[in-house]
C-alpha cells in the first residue's frame, strides 16, 4: 500500500510540474526554424522563386543551418530553358547577387509542394518514410519563420495553379502546432495579393503575421529586368507595365533591408514599409504576439541568435557564465531612421533578460534548473504548496479509505 | 392570325366540352403562339434589328489585350548588334550580285543562302516540291490537308527548292518549335523582297547565340516562283506527313537533297515575312494579314503581340486590309455621324456612357470590318500562312511596307534593325508560351489592328437576322394547311401532319439538284481540250439547265413549274423553303460565320418577301404591285452571279455580258481550289433557296 501510495504521490508531483511548465510562455528560445514556400510553377513566375531565394539566403546568412530550413519550390527557374543566365537566380537586373548560389537545399520540389505536404511540414504528420530532412522538428521553444509566397487572393493562396490553401486551414495548422508545442513564436509573412485576408482566422498566441497587401489590394512586381525578361503584372482584366518579376516590391523592399544587417545586429521587426514603393500597404497583425515590436530583434526569426556561455575551460560549467547574446553593435547604416535601435539587452528594463542571466546552462542540470526556475518565478509559491499538500492529504484519505 | 385565333377557341371549347379541367399552356408556349400570330411586325422588327446590330459592330469593338499571363511581350531587352545586321546586309548584297551576274541560276541562290544559314550554325537542307497548280477535288472537302498527289511524270524542268534552317535551342527539349518563313522568287523576285532575306537573316545570326531558346527556330526560305502558298504548303505536308517513296525530283539537279529533310518539334506558332513595295505613309507600314482558310484565324494574342511590339517598340504604322471603297460611301458616313451624333448625346444624359466614337473612326472601323468579314467568307486564305492553319499552327502573314526606296543602303541597316528585333520580340513572346495559344480568342472580327469583335457579339447580329426565319415558317404552315383544308373539302384526306410533304418534295429535289451542280464543275474539268473560263462557265450553264429539265419531266409531282390543280400550296412551299434556308444558314454559321453572316444578308429578305406575282398583278393594287416588285428586286439581287456582278460594280470593276460569267466561274474555281466551305453554301444552300423562291414567285395560284 506504501508503494502505491509513493506512487500516486510521484504521479501528483509530476503534474503539478507539467502544470507549472505550461503555464505562460516562460519556455526558453532555444532554436529557430524557416520555412519557405514558393508556391507558383512556370517561367512568368520567376519572381516567386526569386523572393523566396532572397529570403532563404538571408536567414542563412543570419545564422540558420540548413537543416533547420525547408525550402518548398514548385519549379526550376534556374534551370530553365528560357533563363538567359544557366543555373543561376538574380533578383536584381544589376546581375550580382547569384540567388542560386552553391548550397542551395531544397528540400520539397516542383510536384511536391502540395498543400497536403505543407500542412504535414506545419503538422509533423508525416509518412514514416519522410526523411527528417524534410521534416519541420521544432519544439516548444522554436522560433518559426514560415514565408510564403505566389498567387493569392481573398482568403486564399494557390498552390501550383491546381490548388489552394485557405485561411482557416492556415489558421487550422497553426492551431495544431501550437497544441502540439511545436513553435514558442511563430512569423508568418506572406507575400502576395490581399495577403493579409489569408490571417483572419488565425488565433492562436504566440503569431506574428505580416503581409504585403490588405483586402482589394495586389502586391506588386518590383522591377523588370529586360534580361531575364517578365513583365505584365495581371490585375482584374487590366495589365499594368510596371515590370519585374524578377522580384516582389515587398521581399524586394525586406531583402534591402537585411542586405544591410549582419548576424550582430539589433534592427527590431517594428520598420515600416512605404506604401508608395510597395504600392501597396503591408500589413502587420500582432495582437496575438505578446512583445512590442520595438522591443524584437529581427534576428528573434530571422537569424539564430542564441545566448552563448563562455566557459574558461571545457569541461567546468559553472565557473563564469557571462551572457554575451546580443551584442550592441553600432547602425552602420544610420540614415535610416526606420531603423529602430534596440537598446541594450542587459539592462534592467528587461526582467526576463536578467532571469536568463542567472539560468545555468549544463545540459544534465538543465531539466532542473527549469523546474528551479519555474518555482522560483511563480508569486505564490506558498499557496501551491499549500494545495499540493491539500490534494495529497486528500488523495491519500481517499486511497486509505479504498484499501 | 385571325384563323390561329379561331383554332386556339376550338381547342379551348374541345376541352370543355369533355369536361377536363382547361388547362393554361405554359408561359413560353403561349409567348411562341403570341410570336407566331404576329409573325410579320416580328420580322420586320427583328431583320431590322439584324442589320442595325451589324452596323453598330465597329461601336462595339473591344481594345484588344494579352490574355495569356506567358507571352509578356516587350519585357526582354532586344540583343541585336550590329553584327548581325550586317551579316543581313552582307547576304543580301550576295544576292544581288549573283543575281547580276547569273541570270536564272534559281538554285545558286538557294545555296548561297544554304551556306550562309549553316555558317550561322544552323542545320540546313533542301527540299525540292512540285509546283502543280491546284488540282480540283471536290470530294476532298474538309479532308486533311496531305491530299496532294503527285502526278506520274514531272518533267525537270518546272519545280521549286525550300531551303531550310534549324537552329536547336541550347537547353530546350527539342519538342517545339517556332517557324519563321520568308518566301523568295529567286528568278524575278524584286529587290524588296531580299530585303525580307535581310531582315530574316540578321535576327536568325542573333538567335544562333542566344541562350534563352527554349524552342527551336526553323527559317524557311520558300521558292516563291509558283507562288507564295504551294512552297509552303508542300514543306508543311513534307513536315508533317513524310513519304517514304524516293521522289522523281531526286535525280532530277546536281543539288543533293535525298533524306536529308530534318524536323523540329509541334509548331507553337509561324510568322511569314514578306517586304513589298514603297510605303505611302511617312513611317514603314506593316501591314498584319490572318485570315486562313475558311474563316479561321490565328490565336488573338499572336496579333496582339506583333501588334504590341510594332506599335509600342518598333513605332511601325500598322494596319489590316479593308475595303478602300467603303471610306468614301456617303451613306456610311452618314450612319456614323448618326451615331456619334447619339453617342454624345448619350454623354450628356449620363457621363458614364461612352460608346460614341467619332464617325472617322466608325468609317475606318466598317471599311476594316467589312474587309475582314469578306475575306472570312471567302474563306481563302489571305497568304502563306493559310497553309499552317491547316495543321492547327497559329501564323501570321507579317508585310513590310519600307518607306525608302531598296537601293537606299544607308536606311537598309535601320530598317533591318528594326525589322529583326520586331521578329525577336516576338518570337522571344511564343517562346516563354508553356502551352499551345489558347487564352484568347479564335473566334472574332477586326476592325482595326488593336480592335476586335468577338464571337459572342457579332453573332447577336446573325441571330437577329435569322429569328424571323422559323416563326414565318410556322406561320404560313399554318396558314397553308387552313387553305388546303378549305380547298378539299375533305378534313379526312388531308392529315394534316403530311401536308407538307409534297412541298417537302420538292424543296428535296431541289437540293438534290443543288448537290449535283456543285459536283458538275469537276466533271467539266474533266472534258478534254483547253477551255476558256467563259466556254465554262457556258457549259456549266447548259449542263445544269438541262438537268433541271430532267428533273421536271422524270420526277412528276416534284416540278416546280407543273400547274396541276391539286399542286403544292405555295404558303406551304415557302414554309418549309424557309425552313430549309434557316436549317442552311445556321449550320453554316458554325463552319464559317462570315459566310453565313453575309447570306443571310441576301437570303432572309430575299425568302420573307418573295410571294407569287401573279395574284399581285391581277389586283392592280398600288401595295400588290409594289410588294411583287420588291420581291422581283431581292430575287434578281439574290442570284449568285447577279450579286457578283453587283459586288464588283461597287469595288469599281464593270463587268457586263459574257465575261461577267467568265469571272464567276474563276471566282468560282478559285474557291473551290482553295477548298473553301463557301463554295459548298452557294452550290447546296443558297442556290436551291433562290430556285424554290423563283418556283415561289412563279407559283401558278
């Protein structure tokens, strides 16, 4: 009886833990993962897969390892026929930045990028066949950039011009990963037209949205590069000549920006974008995102900034944990102003920075200290533990009472 | 009307009088009877209808647009350099000097541009054609194009050489192709048409270095000595449907040309260049021909393109043929003073309506409208670019009208410049296409380069003018059986679901008649010894009044002219005569709408008048008199070559006697070479229509 009684005991305590551990967003960030899917086919796309090219050599350039990025193309621009410049992607007519560079991972192509495929990245539910390189395996302290980017309209975006992804299911996966603690913050940026109707349904904290047109409104091409050769943006019957497609107004407009940044910089997400270059107005949804905009580093998606531990030697753990995680580095750009510094992160201002200071960092103590700390943070340490004990009693009176 | 009405009681007073509930028809069939009781204002109203919806077309053209989101004409920077237009200028110069210097020496020129293509890198060969004249097959009407056979013995002496070049895309998959075709005469070819040598040869020099070909680019230089359309026609049928028999020409030249023709993939589409004469205009003209065989016409967006390009890149003046003679009628401009007069009224009423357009425009819109509608139903194509039609390859005829004269070398190299990166731009367009062309329209009507009609509006004006048809029918049906009934006295005998089979008959025969005179002109070719087309048209005359004999004294009962007591009721005849024409004109309106469009002009008016004269002029009303001479005037206008003569008259040509039928009958047998579906409505719909209307206007009541 002792031992079933020790084990129902153990049984309590491991909920009360469970309970305590999920409670608030208090999880550290410990990875970040980037998805991004260009979901047109067809050489009069090529800016599709340019946009996403951009954005996949930035977030590498800022730190993400490609294994921790799936990469959706649904078609081969570089090695089409029609492409003046074999085996390679520019998203400027200037012809320098190779998009389609080495070490391009592509992860799901052509055919593949269905929207059943994506929903199972998003999900996990995948075939027991899928190889983990194509699978998203976060955890419930990823940060997940997920960037999308074809032909959309009011609610919706097409996939391959067979299909179509509606807001709800969007709004559906993201749900699911949420309950399956699958992300810690996740950014959805979408680029296309009415991007931001493709938002509405979505609910679950922790989302960051951000779209590159409103309802009624079509994201345009950024310029046309005569080489490469597009053009004829379709808008309700009518064509207007403004060019690219070799790249969106809005990626282009973001790609400019992080061209700018390196992996020690602290632009935070709070920039605006110029409707009269976008032509058209990006979007921002955060009601669902806790931070202040201001106070988020672009690289919280964008890169992988993890806070480092410098160690004197090896194998001692505890002798010095200096937090170095963002390093202040100076603008080098400072006439722009949308730029907003973001101050330094170990000031007092932010507790949470300051509770992370104090965490110890070895991987076996690692599972207590978060139980530490979660204890530790909790106002009413004495109250739990008054209940606890409550329940205990009970369950032991209850249990006595039944043998 | 008044006896519907009475019919319509009986049945009512039948239904009571068994005691069934009586029983409402529906809404749609009482609106057939309202329609059918008032027959005649509806068919004023709605021929009237017809012909205003005609006139009003050219206000309603639509501005054309790129439909299909691959093409983005214009995007790509033009690579032309001045290399490769002199590389055209050379090759030119070439040819005139061997043409100075070898007069006649058709094949030396074939190889000099031979030589020139595979130095470019190009895969070249020759392919020797006979230039047979078009051989009359009547019964080969809408067979595929490969019915050319070759006659037993061809001598040597008479026959052309293509020369041809492939350039294989560097990274495409070699399943498509795009043709670019430019038809030289190498003995007395002009020097205007070298210059299309020129112009084809700088851009075909630039796109044997591009890297963006995903299509290969197949030049064709056709041997234009027996005319622009048989050289290309016989290299499509060589193309696509190869022969295995080793030709009599083989042997026939020193230039070796066995089993070397070579094929690139499906055609995506064909241009045919061609340079003529001086432009009148102070820019060069290019002038944009479509129109195949049949009425077909290219893919919109393929005009669209090179007329984007033109317009918007090159600064070319470009037109579509139309009717010179229409710009000057007094009438026309009348009507589109008319309607710019209603237009801007209309504005005033209400900013928002925008129809109206100056009567300039509306004058230039009709002369187009109308060139485009007589060359559809003509249904021959209007250049090479017809024979690519046939095999489903969307082509255009592309005619560059410089504005200096050929001996102008200072000019030649701008306007090669301008010419080739016209044909770059496009052909660069139908090499991004991912598919065949088929976003926008097949089926329209220009009425300037940059306008067009589609199918869904002008065939508002063919309906209206053929909705009397069936309702006048019903009409006089019932009009008829009432009179039959009256004359026999005997309910009885008369059935009245087989009166109309006598009528039926002969409307049969008639048609039967029909049949075999669009037969007999192959049978007159047939007689031995030359013939004059006039002799012919003399005995195709004779021929088909003595079958028309036969037909009478052999088949009793189906004579038009019989005066027998108990004959036909004329009220039926014209009932199912109509019926007859209506069931003709619709389908002929599928097969070919111009065609249709324009007989039904002729016929409708032409069957809804016509009654028997006779009764008309025994009353001496002032109304008979006029009616039957009305109906005389449409029946005389509705004879084929009556109308001929008076289409001729009005372009300005005065025929008269008998060269009148001589022309006819080249006119006919132009048609019935090209193979053209209008041949068969004249022969089988609208010949007999005219006869049942004689028997009708003769009729012995």
């Amino acid at each position: 009886i002792f031992f079933l009684k020790m084990k129902i005991l153990l049984l309590v305590m491991l909920l009360c833990y469970s309970f305590a551990f999920s409670s608030g967003d208090t999880t550290i960030h410990t990875n970040n993962w980037a998805v991004l899917v260009c979901t047109s086919r067809f050489w009069f796309n090529y800016r599709h897969m340019a946009n996403t090219l951009s954005l996949y050599r930035t977030v590498k350039r800022l730190g993400i390892p490609d294994e921790r990025i799936i990469l959706m193309l649904a078609d081969d621009m570089a090695c089409n026929a029609r492409n003046e410049y074999p085996a390679q992607v520019f998203n400027n007519e200037n012809h320098k930045l190779n998009l389609y560079g080495d070490n391009v991972e592509v992860d799901y192509r052509g055919y593949e990028v269905t929207v059943e495929n994506f929903l199972r990245v998003l999900t996990g539910r995948h075939e027991n066949a899928v190889p983990r390189s194509k699978r998203l395996l976060s955890d419930e302290g990823s940060h997940i950039l997920l960037y999308m980017t074809g032909h959309g309209g009011d609610e919706f975006l097409k996939f391959q011009d067979a299909e179509e992804l509606q807001s709800h299911d969007l709004a559906d996966a993201v749900k699911q990963m949420k309950e399956k603690r699958r992300f810690k913050e996740l950014m959805i940026m979408v680029d296309t037209c009415q991007a931001a109707t493709l938002f509405n349904q979505l609910q679950s904290p922790g989302v960051l949205a951000i779209g590159s047109s409103l309802k009624g409104e079509n994201s345009y091409s950024h310029h046309l590069d005569s080489d490469v050769s597009a053009l004829y943006y379709f808008m309700n019957g009518m064509y207007i000549t403004i060019g690219v497609s070799v790249v969106d107004r809005f990626t282009y407009y973001t790609l400019a920006f992080f061209e700018r940044l390196d992996i020690y910089d602290n632009a935070s997400l709070n920039r605006s974008y110029d409707p009269r270059q976008l032509m058209s107005t990006a979007y921002y949804r955060t009601d669902l995102y806790q931070p202040h905009l201001a106070e988020v580093p672009v690289t919280n998606f964008f890169g992988s900034v993890m806070e480092t531990i410098h160690t004197d030697s090896a194998y001692e753990a505890f002798s010095s944990r200096i937090s170095n995680s963002k390093i202040n580095a100076d603008m080098p750009l400072d006439q722009h102003p949308e730029h907003d510094l973001k101050e330094n992160l170990q000031n007092a201002n932010n507790p949470n920075d300051d509770l992370k200071n104090e965490k110890q960092k070895c991987p076996y103590t690692q599972m207590r200290a978060d139980l530490q700390e979660k204890l530790e943070k909790l106002e009413n340490v004495d109250t739990m533990v008054n209940l606890s004990i409550a329940v205990m009693v009970l369950v032991v009176i209850v249990s006595s009472s039944l043998l | 009307m008044a006896t519907e009405k009475r019919d319509d009681k009986e049945n009512e007073a039948v239904k009571t009088d068994d005691g069934s509930p009586k029983i409402k028809p529906r809404p749609i069939v009482q609106l057939g009877i309202f329609l059918i009781a008032h027959s005649h204002v509806f068919s004023v109203v709605f021929s009237a209808a017809g012909i205003m919806a005609l006139l009003l077309l050219p206000l309603l053209a639509k501005n054309t647009y790129i439909s299909e989101n691959a093409l983005m004409p214009g995007s790509a920077r033009s690579m032309l350099s001045h290399r490769d237009v002199s590389d055209g200028s050379k090759l030119v110069k070439d040819i005139k000097n061997l043409r100075l210097n070898h007069e006649g020496q058709g094949v030396e020129v074939q190889r000099l541009i031979g030589k020139y293509m595979s130095e470019m890198g190009a895969e070249v060969y020759y392919q020797k054609f006979h230039p047979e004249g078009n051989q009359f097959h009547p019964l080969h009407f809408f067979s595929g194009p490969d019915s050319y056979t070759l006659l037993g013995n061809v001598s040597c002496a008479s026959y052309g050489v293509n020369v041809a070049g492939i350039i294989r895309a560097p990274r495409g998959d070699g399943k498509e192709s795009i043709v670019l075709v430019t038809p030289y005469d190498s003995t007395n070819g002009g020097d205007y048409e070298a210059l299309s040598l020129g112009i084809a040869s700088s851009l075909f020099s630039l796109l044997a270095r591009v890297t963006w070909l995903s299509k290969d680019i197949i030049w064709l230089v056709a041997d234009s000595r027996h005319g622009d359309y048989r050289p290309v026609a016989a290299w499509l049928s060589e193309y696509h449907t190869p022969s295995f028999k080793a030709s009599d020409l083989s042997k026939c030249d020193e230039l070796n040309t066995s089993h070397s023709f070579r094929r690139a993939g499906t055609m995506a589409a064909a241009l045919v260049l061609k340079v003529d004469g001086r432009s009148e205009r102070f820019e060069d003209t290019l002038s944009i021909f479509a129109e195949a065989s049949n009425g077909q016409m290219p893919n919109l967006d393929l005009i669209n393109v090179a007329n984007y390009l033109a317009v918007h890149r090159q600064g070319f003046y470009v037109k579509v043929e139309k009717v010179v003679s229409l710009l000057s009628s007094t009438w026309l401009k009348i009507v589109g003073e008319l309607f710019e007069a209603v237009g801007k009224m209309a504005h005033t009423l209400n900013p928002d309506w925008n129809f109206g357009i100056p009567a300039a425009d509306y004058l230039e819109g009709s002369a187009t409208l109308a060139s485009s509608l007589y060359s559809q139903a003509l249904g021959i194509p209007t250049g090479p670019h017809g024979a690519f039609r046939d095999y489903q390859v969307d082509a255009i005829t592309l005619k560059v009208s410089p504005r200096f004269s050929p001996d102008n070398t200072a000019r030649q190299h701008e306007f090669f410049q301008r010419g080739a990166q016209l044909l770059e731009g496009t052909i660069r367009s139908v090499n991004n296409l991912l598919e065949k062309f088929h976003q926008s329209f097949f089926l329209y009507l220009l009425t300037s380069p940059g306008k067009f009609i589609s199918v869904g509006v002008y065939m508002i004006a063919f309906a209206l003018l053929v909705a009397p048809l069936p309702m006048v029918a019903a009409s006089l049906y019932i009009d008829g059986c009432n009179a039959l009934t009256k004359a026999t006295h005997n309910p009885a005998e008369n059935l009245k679901s087989w009166k109309w089979l006598d009528a039926a008959k002969q409307v049969l025969a008639l048609h039967l008649l029909g049949f075999i005179v669009t037969l007999l002109p192959y049978f007159i070719c047939q007689v031995p010894g030359e013939h004059s087309p006039t002799n012919r048209s003399i005995m195709w005359a004779t021929t088909i009044s003595s079958v028309l004999l036969i037909t009478c004294v052999t088949i009793p009962g189906c004579s038009p002219f019989s005066s027998r007591l108990h004959g036909t009721n004329w009220a039926v005849l014209k009932s199912v005569t109509i019926s007859a024409a209506f069931i003709g004109l619709c389908l002929m309106s599928i097969i070919n709408f111009a065609t249709a469009e324009i007989g039904a002009l002729l016929l409708v008016p032409m069957c809804l008048m016509v009654r028997p004269i006779k009764p008309d002029l025994r009353s001496r009303s002032v109304k008979s008199l006029l009616r039957s001479l009305c109906s005389m005037v449409l029946v005389t206008i509705g004879f084929p070559v009556m109308f001929f003569a008076i289409c001729k008259g009005l372009i300005g040509e005065g025929l008269v006697g008998l060269s009148l039928g001589g022309e006819f009958w080249t006119w006919l047998e132009s048609l019935w070479a090209w193979k053209s579906a209008t041949y068969l409505y004249i022969g089988m719909v609208h010949l007999p229509c005219w006869l049942l209307c004689l028997c009708i206007l003769f009729h012995p009541s």
